[in-house]
C-alpha cells in the first residue's frame, strides 16, 4: 500500500513537473518578441561587421560582407568618384595595402567592395557584384563608372565582371592579378564554384575564362594598368597580365594598357606593389574620370 502510494505521488508530481515546463516553454516562445528581434539583429550587425583598415562603413549586400571606405570631409557635389575592389575576403583589404588607400582616400576617391567568397570570377560572383554596384549607384550617389582594382585572385573577380559591363568601367588596375584560372587557383578548385565538374569546365573555358573574353575590354577602350612580379610562381606573369596585354594587342588597342613588371619580385608583401604611383595615379585619375562622365 505504501509503494503504491508513493508510486502515485512520483507520478502525480512528474505529470505537474512537466506541465510546469510546458508551460515556461510557451512563455518563452511567446513573449517578449522585440527581445528575439533585438538578438536578430544583434547577430546580423555582427555578420555584417567587417573589420575595416581605414574609417568607413561595413554591410549586407543579399546576405554577403560589404563595406566602403570613405574620405574625410563633406563628399562633393554629384557623383561620389570610386573604386570597386577585389577581393574583399576576410582580411582584405589589408594592413600592406593600407598606405595606398590612404592615398585614394586623400584625394577624394571611396573604396567600397563586396565577399562574393571564392567565386574565381563565376556567374554567381558576377551577380553579386552587379547587386552591390546597383547599391552603390543608385542608393548611395555613386558615379555609374568606378575603376575597378583587382589583387591576385581579385583579377578573376573584376575582370570578369567588367568583360559583361564594360560600359560602366572606367579603368582597370591591378597587383599581380589572376586572369586565366588555369594559372590559379586551377580548374578543379575553380569548378565548383561555376557549379560544374573540372571537365565540363575545361570544356567551357572559352564561355567561361575571363582571360577570354578581355578582347571585349579592348573593343570597348577601357584602360588598364597592372604591377606584376617577373618571378611570381603563384601567379604567372606570362599567362595573366602579358597575356592580357597580348589580347589589346591583338585588338589594337596595346596604347590602352601598361604593364610595370617588378623585376626579381614574386606574388609578396613587397611594399613596391602597394606604394607604386603609376597605379595610384592611374586609379585616381580613371576614377574621377568615371564621376565626371
């Protein structure tokens, strides 16, 4: 009789000890929404923030990192002159590169960029470029025509989307940029993010290749300017920046690119890459020319 008892009470308590937990679960499900939105959006700020080199603003362009670095001061009448960078990775733009956006800054020209993540110049990246562009000209007052620069991989990124928009260009600059993904990061690496095997890739490298299709730039007459390492084993002078400067040539337009080669330098941190003037000046100068047309 007595364990009965007992046996009823556990019971009897037990069913009153989950419906005490029950009901704390509802509560907690639906009370103090705006405590659920306000964590929300604490964790879309923190995915948004990206640590920024210079003073700017960090962003979300459709779920992805964006940011823009910005010159002191009052911005001018019209529209605000810029260059559209690559790649912006966790980590880029960096502490090496941070001189040479001061001088961008200082002369009044934005830097602003998006993650498009390892895109190696694919549909997908190009359309999220197209999205952050479409941010930046028509909801923040900025020129229609950004000069576009492109380190390493950010080659693929700027290249590419610039062969689909050449209209809205107006200029190309790079450091040790990649152009032909063959080089790097290699067909297999880059397939995935084309959404096709290494072989269909290989099949398509025509369509797909950015190297490919520079011969629209040159048609187009959009200038370019690069700085590459003569001894870059990563990044292969011969196969990206003299091979884009073959294709100008190929389409007479070789007047509209430069090609500084950094003698006895690979793909590094050497501070001439990021310090070299002649690009600096080309960036600033195509960009305001972007802002003025």
């Amino acid at each position: 009789m007595w364990r009965r008892t007992v046996l009823i009470a556990i019971s009897i308590f037990g069913c009153s000890f989950l419906q005490v937990n029950h009901v704390f679960a509802q509560a907690d499900q639906l009370a103090l929404p705006e405590i659920r939105g306000a964590k929300a959006a604490a964790s879309k700020v923190k995915e948004s923030a990206k640590k920024l080199i210079l003073p700017g603003e960090s962003f979300l362009i459709e779920g992805r990192p964006a940011f823009i670095l910005t010159p002191a001061g009052d911005p001018p009448k019209g529209l605000r002159p810029w260059i559209f960078y690559a790649p912006t990775l966790e980590g880029y733009p960096d502490e090496h590169e941070k001189w040479m956006h001061e001088q961008f800054l200082a002369a009044g020209i934005s830097v602003a960029g998006i993650d498009v993540g390892e895109g190696y110049g694919s549909p997908q990246g190009r359309q999220l470029f197209t999205a952050f562009y479409n941010e930046m000209t028509k909801n923040r007052g900025f020129a229609h025509r950004p000069c576009l620069l492109g380190r390493s991989r950010g080659g693929l990124w700027v290249s590419s989307w610039a062969c689909e928009n050449a209209e809205k260009v107006s200029g190309i600059a790079g450091i040790y940029p990649v152009f032909d993904f063959r080089t790097y990061p290699g067909i297999a690496t880059a397939a995935p993010a084309y959404g096709v095997t290494a072989d269909q890739l290989a099949e398509r490298i025509q369509e797909f290749n950015p190297i490919e299709q520079i011969s629209k730039l040159a048609k187009a007459k959009v200038p370019a300017l690069f700085i590459h390492g003569d001894e870059d084993t990563i990044v292969p002078i011969k196969e990206n920046s003299a091979e884009f400067v073959a294709r100008y040539r190929a389409a007479n337009a070789e007047a509209l690119v430069i090609l500084i080669v950094a003698k006895g330098q690979g793909h590094n941190f050497w501070e001439g890459f990021f310090r070299c003037q002649e690009l600096i000046d080309f960036s600033i100068e195509h960009a305001r020319q972007g802002a003025a047309n």
